[in-house]
C-alpha cells in the first residue's frame, strides 16, 4: 500500500500517466486512445497508466470499484489494436479505499504501433505523433536487437583482458549501488549479470569495456577521442588523441582529465584579504560531458569524439544525433536511453546516474560559478555542447553561497538564483524560456520557496512579472549594485518617454531608448510608445523603421483623460504576487 500511495503522488511524466476508469469501463470507452498511449510508452522507456484518477485528482473516488473483468477485455483490446506492446493489468486499493487499474507497459524490443500502422512516442508528460523520416530514426533507434547484446565478432569469454577484468569487478563490489547477492557472484557471474559475455562469447559490450585493444578495435565503432586547442584567432596549438583503442570508455575519462593541462588551471578573485581560487573548468562538469558522449552515442554510427578547447569555451562534439524525443530545446527535463547494458554499469560504477540529472548538474554547477548555462545544438549527424570558461558574474559565487548556507536551497533554486543573480531580473516568459519549461506556469515549483524567503522578488503581473534577487540579500553580502532603469514602473517609463520626446521631436525609438535607459528591453520601450500613442500623448509619423515620434498636435489640445483611464484594465491575478498562469505565455 505505502508503494502504490507514493506512485499515486508522483507527478505525471516521462513513465507515469494517469486516466479516467471511463476509458476501460462503462457506456464510453475509448480503448484506442488507450492504445495510443501505451505504444508512445512503449516507443519510450515503458511506464504505467494509473485508470481510475479523474483530472486534477491524485487519488482514485473514494469507494470506486472496479470490475475485475476489465482486466481481461484490456488485455484483449490491446493486443488488437497494437503492435509490439507487452502491458500487465492490475487492480490496486489506494489508501482512501478507492480501487484502480495500475497499467505497466514494458518497454518495447524494436517499435511499436498502432495496429492501423502509427507511432506514437511519450516526451516528458506527452505523447506525439511520429511522422515520415522520423519513423526511420525511431527504428534505428530502437533495433529488434540491441548492439550491446550481439556476438558479432565472435570473441571467446576466454579472451578478455585479465587486468580489466580484475578491475571491472573490484570496483563492482567496492560500490554501494550494487546489491550484495551480486557481489557475491564470481567474475565470470558478473559478466553473465551485465550481458557482458552470451554462452562462450563475448558481447559488443564486453569487447568493448574488457577485450584486448586489437578486438576493440576490430569492432569498428569504439569510441576515438580527439582534444584540439585553439588560440584566440582560431588557430590550433595543440592536439591529444586516444585512439589506439588501449582504453575503455571506463578509463577515458580519467585519463583525458589528467592528461589535458586547460583542466588544472583556474582564475583568482579577491575576497576582502584573501583570493578565492575558481577552476576554469568544473571538474564535474567535464566529466559529466565525457561521460554523455561516451555513453550516449549511438555504437552502430563510426564517428569520432572531439574535444575543442577555446581560450574561452569547451566544446564537445559527438557523432551521432540526439536520442529520439530529446531536443536541444527540452534537454533539460527529457531524458532517454540510448545503451542500456553500458549505462547500467556506469550508473553501478557511480560514474553517472540513470535519472537524466546529468544536465541538471550542469546547469547548477555553472551557473553558481557564475558562469552561463551549456548550449546544445544539433546537426544533422552530430550534437554540439559548449560551456563556458570564463567566469562573467564573479559576485554570484558569493551571493549563492551565503544563500544556501543559510536556507539550504535545492538544486533547482540554486539554478534559479544563478539566472537571476547574473542578471538585472527577467520576465516570467524569458526565465520558463530559459528553464526550457513549456510556459511560465511551470516556474511554481522553481520559485515559490525562493519567493517565501524573500531571496526573490517580483514586480507585475500576469505576461509582465518580472523576477530579481532582492536588495536587501544583495545588501548582506556586500553587493550592492548600481541602480538602473531595468524594473521601472510603466507609468513612470512613460513620463520618461514624453519628456524625451518633447525635448528631442522626431526621435526614433533606438534613439530615445539609447538616451533614457539602453538597460530597458527594446520590446519594454515598445509598448510604453504604443500606449503614448493610443492615449495621444505623442504623434506617430512613418511606419516601421522610419517611424518617428513628435508631441501631440497642439491645435488638438492636451488630452484631459489619464492614461491609465485610456487602457484597458487587465485582471487582478487571483494571487497576488504569484506566478503567471497559462494565459501568459506571451513574451512581454
């Protein structure tokens, strides 16, 4: 009962759904849009529907039953109306007493489908459509049999690499994510456990984390890696290379950290009497990145690793392109699987976790380092990820700190006071667009504690709230910025405007912006004019980038209406002081 309440209340995602009983049981079935979502489950990394949980509920009716029958008929339908989908039905009591169908869908071998020949894959807590060309990349994606498990050189279990064999397994027992009925198992045992080896033969995996360098190379895709420096004119200085195949991808990352000196260096800052020293790479990070490129590349695809140290910037290239589903632009939240077997072992060997925090990690460490977030772009046959260098905000570290020793912030409001610290505050829209959430309605979970202790605030309402770190925390650590224009109060960005435009007629809005404050947002500058001009407090002349403004005609007297009496009235939020909701996804 305690397992199934804590699924209950976990929030709907990559692996948990939930449904109306009306779906499977009574006069409204709809047992094809069921069918629909088990195969976008099934295309992913499994899952389960919870049938029986009405909208915006977490619990199932109190007292609802549930007709042990359905069981059957659901098991039926789907086998009917899918391909390739393997689901187990159960019925389970919830702590309120109300029954539901707990739905587990398995991940498929190979693709499933819709049995009239659609796709469907779930993306964070939704299930899309794939269409043309990406059905190919989902069933290359997704083989009948995956690479890791094939025999395809035929290499006796025999022919390992002693040492690596001897090391694999020493580190397997010495970690505390690896169950004591397994480390008790010999080391041919442990290579049965992780498919390392099938019968007398060695899988793709095996050879390529425990087979003599002369058969790793023979597999034809191991992982080469190619570091390049550049100078600040782009001119490569220096080079290192791994690849003669000596190494698994275990050791690279090691052995690439110490090997390339730009890790070992670091900047000075100075702290009152003393100078704090900030790598000029988390180290974290770098391994963090080697090990996705190494991980999630796809082993069916030649295709070097480059790694390409700027004076300012790392970059890692990697061959291949982003797991189905997960997009430069929902990388942050969405994660899958590309390796299964080889994730396993580095998530045992406590090299990486298996839950898709890696970016998280990124983004956190360098943006309390005051540094900005990695950038992901995706080519057509490879993936790009930068992170910067150099430290652009070296007053966030300070500031960061002192916030969480004294309220102990979680890792999302860390990454969260990073945005804001190294900024004069954003707009609802511009920190969900950051955070690669869908709408700023999203940001409650990120903000309210951050706003409850007052290290945030806000001004606005609605599309217009803008967040910022509070002065008196900046004043505390001795941050005191200087003061700027930035959160002005439209009224008072208005006067400005009139003022200037009285002084300086057939001004252009790049002209009065650049004189009032260049710190405003050019879109800010833009609907204070708009409401100038619809109020006729100044005149338009032109259209585009030739319009031009001038005070009000003077044969036409001055408008004797406030201005706020000229605009509509928005709303008052039900909430004062609370996140937008889902009307303001509009960028203000």
């Amino acid at each position: 009962m305690a397992e199934l309440t804590a699924v209950i209340d976990t929030e709907e995602g990559q692996r948990l759904d939930r449904k109306s009983l009306r779906v499977v049981q009574g006069g409204s079935t709809d047992f094809e849009e069921l069918a629909k979502d088990c195969v976008c489950f099934a295309n992913a990394s499994g899952g389960q529907l919870l049938i029986g949980i009405e909208d915006d509920d977490l619990q199932p009716p109190t007292g609802q039953r549930v007709d042990s029958r359905v069981l059957d008929r659901i098991r039926k339908r789907i086998g009917e109306l899918t391909v390739n989908v393997t689901v187990i039905p159960e019925i389970q009591t919830a702590a309120n007493g109300g029954q539901l169908i707990v739905l587990t869908i398995q991940r498929a071998i190979g693709v499933a489908s819709t049995c009239d020949g659609r796709f469907y894959l779930r993306i964070g807590d939704d299930c899309k459509p794939i269409l043309g060309d990406e059905v190919l990349r989902l069933a290359n994606d997704r083989p009948s049999f995956p690479w890791e498990t094939l025999t395809t050189l035929q290499i006796s279990r025999a022919a390992v690499d002693p040492e690596k064999l001897e090391s694999l397994c020493t580190q397997l027992r010495a970690s505390d994510r690896v169950k004591p009925t397994v480390k008790e198992q010999s080391d041919q045992e442990l290579l049965d456990h992780y498919n390392l080896a099938s019968g007398d033969l060695l899988t793709n995996l095996g050879v390529l984390l425990l087979g003599q360098r002369f058969d790793r190379a023979r597999l034809g895709t191991a992982p080469v890696i190619q570091a390049i420096c550049y100078d600040d004119q782009g001119v490569k200085v220096n080079k290192f290379c791994w690849d003669d195949h000596a190494l698994s991808p275990i050791e690279l990352p090691d052995a690439i950290w110490e090997e390339i000196p730009d890790f070992r260096e670091s900047y000075e800052f100075p702290e009152g009497m003393f100078r704090t020293q900030v790598p000029a790479y988390e180290e974290a990070v770098v391994r963090e990145l080697l090990v996705n490129a190494l991980v999630h590349r796809p082993y069916t695809q030649r295709g070097d690793i480059y790694l390409n140290l700027h004076p300012d910037r790392l970059e890692v290239v990697n061959v291949g392109r982003l797991p189905m589903g997960v997009t430069p632009s929902n990388i942050l939240h969405t994660f899958r699987r590309r390796n299964d077997g080889l994730t396993r072992i580095f998530h045992d060997l406590k090299l990486m976790e298996r839950e898709g925090t890696g970016f998280d990690l990124m983004y956190e460490k360098l943006l309390v380092s005051g540094r900005s977030a990695p950038r992901v772009r995706e080519d057509i046959d490879s993936v790009h990820v930068e992170i910067p260098r150099r430290v652009l905000h070296p007053d966030v570290i300070r500031l960061i700190a002192a916030a969480d020793q004294q309220h102990q912030l979680k890792q999302r409001e860390r990454i969260v006071l990073g945005y804001l610290a190294s900024t004069e505050g954003m707009l609802a829209t511009e920190l969900a667009s950051a955070l690669e959430l869908t709408e700023p309605a999203a940001l409650r979970p990120w903000l309210d504690r951050l706003l409850d202790l007052q290290i945030i605030g806000q001004t606005g309402r609605t599309r217009a709230t803008r967040y910022f770190v509070t002065p008196s925390l900046l004043r505390s650590v001795g941050l005191d910025r200087q003061t700027t224009l930035k959160r002005i109060a439209p009224h008072r960005l208005r006067a400005l405007v009139e003022e200037d435009i009285s002084r300086y007629p057939g001004a252009s809005a790049p002209e009065i912006r650049s004189r009032i404050a260049p710190e405003i947002p050019a879109s800010t500058l833009r609907d204070a004019l708009q409401v100038l001009v619809t109020s006729q407090r100044i005149r338009p002349e032109g259209e585009r980038r030739w319009r031009r403004y001038f005070p009000p005609d003077p044969s036409l007297g001055t408008p004797d209406e406030p201005i706020e009496d000229a605009l509509p009235c928005p709303k008052p939020s039900p909430e004062q002081g609370s996140p937008p909701g889902r009307h303001s996804q509009s960028r203000h």
